[in-house]
C-alpha cells in the first residue's frame, strides 16, 4: 500500500522559478500564500516502480528510473524539494529550494539547458536566461529567487515551510487564500463580472432579463466566496 500518490517532473523547481512573477525584496511581515512540495527522489522512484510494477509494466519503471539518473548528480535524494510563494502584501516573490550534496555538479548537469552560472559574489550564483535566476546554497540546500535580494536571510529550515505535505504526498500544492492581497481578490471579482457581462451580450434579447437575474444571483455567491 503506498501513501503518496506519484508525480515527478526533473528539476520543477527552476522552471516554476522561471515564471513570470512580480518580484521583490523580501519583507519580515511577508506571508505564504501558496507552497509546492515534492517528495524526496527515493520516494518518488520508489512509488513508480511499484506502481508500473503492479500495472504490470515493471520496465517503464525502470526506464524511468535510468534516464532521470543523470539529471539527479550533485541532488540528496532523501530529502524533499519545495517552493513557497510569499507576498508583503502588494506583490509576490517565490523562493524554491533543493537539497544538494554538490551544487556545482547539479549546475554543471543544466548547464546546456540555462547557461553558464556566474559568480555574483557572497557565494551567489546568477543564471542568465531569459529572465535572472540567482542561486545560493546554505545548510545543504540550494535556494533559488528572481533577485539577488532574495538570497540574503535565508531560512534555516525551508523544508518546514511544507508542513506534513512531504510526508503525504509525491507532489503537492497548499494555499493560503486568507493572505492573498485585498487588490489581487478585487481584480479577480472584477475579471468574473467582466466575463459575464461578455457572455451576456452575446445572448439573444429575449434571454438576456432571466440570465441577467440568475448570473446575478450567482456573482453575488462567487464574489462572498471568494
């Protein structure tokens, strides 16, 4: 019986990174709003062998396993990779983190992928692609930002940011919708009555007085949600 359900993508971390988030210097009263947790490699692997093994396709597994291989040098396997997506309240800065044996090796590993790291000094790295990545390894992980702010007051222990998630789960996401920005939960009210004002101007005259009512009703529920 296996506990997690199996999910693994190499090295999400530096492409969830790699999105296009506002970024910003990290505040003290900065609060989660989300945060992604993958479980160690060995758990990962562990439980698609078993399952391509009881799917009776044990080979997959195994193929699986020898071609992620190579992209794992320099990674500690037993631990968990996570990332977690603050703001202050206007805008959000994510910050991920690897557990690494050898960092050089893991970014030798991506160097045909992103590139050349350069040394930006205080033991930093910057990774020039199309948007800046800087990374720096301390207390046997590697943590990953947008700006070289965000490499300053790194966290002891990033893995406890997580909570029980690693434990439960190959891959997962928890949010925190109470510490979205005020701001941002207008603009997705204002996106919503937006859309059904469209949806309405495409319906015929004779719809439009009962669907205006009902998709009243209904706004006025999702906005209270939300």
């Amino acid at each position: 019986m296996i506990r997690r359900i199996p999910s693994y993508m190499p090295l999400l971390w530096l492409a969830v990174l790699a999105m296009p988030w506002s970024s910003l210097q990290a505040q003290q009263q900065s609060k989660a709003v989300a945060v992604l947790s993958i479980s160690s490699i060995d758990d990962l692997m562990s439980d698609i062998g078993y399952l391509t093994e009881s799917a009776g396709s044990g080979e997959l597994g195994q193929m699986v396993t020898l071609m992620s291989g190579a992209y794992l040098e320099g990674i500690d396997r037993d631990n968990p990779i996570g990332m977690v997506l603050n703001t202050d309240g206007q805008e959000f800065t994510p910050m991920g983190f690897v557990p690494v044996k050898d960092l050089d090796k893991v970014l030798s590993v991506l160097e045909d992928s992103v590139g050349t790291p350069e040394d930006a000094g205080d033991g930093i790295k910057e990774i020039l692609g199309f948007q800046p990545i800087f990374v720096k390894e301390q207390g046997g992980y590697a943590f990953v930002g947008q700006t070289i702010e965000s490499m300053r007051n790194l966290p002891a222990n990033p893995v406890a940011s997580l909570g029980d998630l690693p434990q439960e789960y190959d891959l997962a996401i928890r949010g925190f919708a109470q510490n979205v920005p005020e701001e941002y939960l207008k603009m997705a009210v204002q996106g919503l009555q937006e859309g059904v004002r469209q949806g309405l101007e495409a319906l015929p005259d004779e719809d439009k007085e009962r669907q205006e009512r009902l998709l009243e009703l209904q706004l006025k529920q999702m906005e209270t949600y939300i």
